[in-house]
C-alpha cells in the first residue's frame, strides 16, 4: 500500500505542473505541488482512528454545499478509481452552487491541478486536519492563501474543472489527518460520510 503522502498527491493533485486553468474570481494562479513529497512515506491509508472519528462528529462539521439534500448523501470513500481508492465522498449540485467552510480554520492552499482542477486546502483552527475542496468553478473574490475563515463562509462555487470536466458538476470533498509536520499535500484520510449520515431520512 502506498504511503498516504504519495498516494494523496497522485490521487487529488496529480502532475507537479503548471495549472492549466487559472481561478476566476482574480487570485493568483496557485504553485506547483512541492517535488519533495514524492518521499515522504508516513502512515498508511488505513491507520484513522475511531478517536479522530469522534472528534469530527463533535465539531458538527457545516454541510459544504449550500442546500444539499442529506438524502442524497452516499459513501464513496472506498470506491475503485484509475490508480487509487478516492477517498472522498462527491456532492453533485448544480453549478454555481456555494461551496462553505465546513470548521473554522485558514487557508492553507489554493491550487490547480489536472485532477482536483479548481480547489482548496484548508486547514482546520488547530491544524490537525485538513479539509479539500475541489473541481470549483472558481473562488470568492479576495480568496488568499493564509485567510481566516469561519465555519459557513462561502469559500468558492460548484463546478467540473480536472478531471471532472465534461461530467456533472460537483464537489469533491475529502478530509486528512496531518502529519506532524502539516504539509497541506500529506495525512491520512479519515471518511467524511458517517459525519453526516446521521441526517439522511
């Protein structure tokens, strides 16, 4: 099994290349990913504990697309992709629709990639987690790299940029527990869908 950093970089980064596509909303096109990950190899991507489970519910996560319908919520962290498991759950909702911060925190890093397109990383207050949102349409206006965000602030829109394109629009969204040294490309994933299922009718 792949060590969670490089299986993280290959499955939502893709490429350490110039982005293709850059945000709408005037920001700067985010760097590359750094080269040096590609070495890191910390705890595999089974190695989540229940305790880390426990301390997301009782943060009550925000839904991160504005209106979604709890009913439609459905447990894609272990399916099959290309190269990788995905390891994230994805919300389908119509483009342009409000992608919110889900816990307070900052940013911690805007990127565009071939694969997750459009996204972002944002760490959480404590920075033990992180938070990824991506295939965006584009960011809010004034979206920085190092911006406090509060829990429901909108962060950026639906879309289908990576390689999304050409499907429906959604978000990709996925959770990681950081290594000790909180390199935003680098964790272990921790399944975001039992966080909500609880509200599904």
């Amino acid at each position: 099994m792949w060590g969670a950093s490089a299986w993280w970089r290959r499955a939502h980064v893709g490429e350490a290349r110039p982005p293709a596509v850059a945000p709408r909303s005037g920001a700067p096109i985010p760097a590359a990913v750094p080269a040096e990950d590609a070495a890191e190899a910390p705890a595999p991507v089974s190695a989540i504990s229940d305790s880390d489970v426990q301390r997301l519910r009782g943060r009550k996560l925000f839904m991160p697309v504005e209106g979604f319908d709890l009913g439609r919520l459905r447990d894609g962290f272990h399916e099959p992709r290309s190269d990788h498991v995905h390891a994230a759950i994805d919300l389908l909702a119509p483009r342009g629709t409000r992608v919110r911060a889900v816990d307070d925190g900052v940013v911690r890093k805007l990127l565009v990639t071939g694969r997750g397109g459009i996204s972002i990383y944002q760490f959480d207050s404590e920075g033990r987690y992180c938070y990824f949102y991506a295939h965006l349409e584009r960011y809010v206006p004034f979206l920085s790299e190092g911006k406090p965000v509060r829990k429901g602030d909108v962060l950026g829109y639906v879309g289908n940029t990576g390689n999304a394109a050409g499907g429906a629009p959604h978000l990709h969204f996925a959770i990681f527990r950081l290594d000790d040294d909180a390199k935003w490309w680098s964790g272990t994933p921790v399944n975001p869908f039992p966080l909500w299922a609880s509200g599904r009718s």
